[in-house]
C-alpha cells in the first residue's frame, strides 16, 4: 500500500493531493475535494513525482504541464466531490 501527499500548490489554488489505498483526494484551497477511486499508484506515480520537483525547483510550467496531464487520465475515473464550505 502506497501512502503521498503534496501540500500547498497555491498557484493552481490545490492544498493538498493525497493517495491512500488506491483513492487519490485532491483537495482545493476553496474547500472543494475531489475524490478519484481505484486508481493505480503507478498510474500516477510519474506525475506525483513530477509536482514535487516542480515544486521543488519553482518551476511553475512543470506543474501546470504535469496536472494537465494527471487531470486528464483522471477524467477517466469516477470522481466524488465533496464541499465544506458552501459559498454564497
């Protein structure tokens, strides 16, 4: 089993991307989660470790490029959103 998290990518407004037993929690500064199920840890394995050196080096492209291309194998996964706060 396969436990990562990823805290505060504020450019992209996402506080915390976090994988435990094959759900991936991306977790919004907004108070939105979205919540991805059975997903493989190798699936996204590369694109996890692509934020973080992202992260790591300030280089924004790299992030931006790899969550566009993690959102979009997810797009293929059932999502759950959940909210804790509700604007009006």
């Amino acid at each position: 089993m396969f436990n990562f998290s990823i805290k505060e990518i504020n450019r992209q407004r996402i506080k915390n991307i976090y994988f435990e037993k094959n759900t991936l929690l991306i977790e919004y500064l907004s108070g939105f989660k979205y919540s991805y199920g059975n997903i493989s840890f190798y699936l996204i394995k590369d694109h996890l470790e692509n934020i973080i050196k992202g992260i790591k080096r300030n280089n924004f492209s790299l992030i931006d490029d790899t969550l566009h291309l993690l959102f979009s194998i997810l797009d293929e996964y059932p999502c759950t959103i959940e909210s804790s706060s509700i604007e009006i």
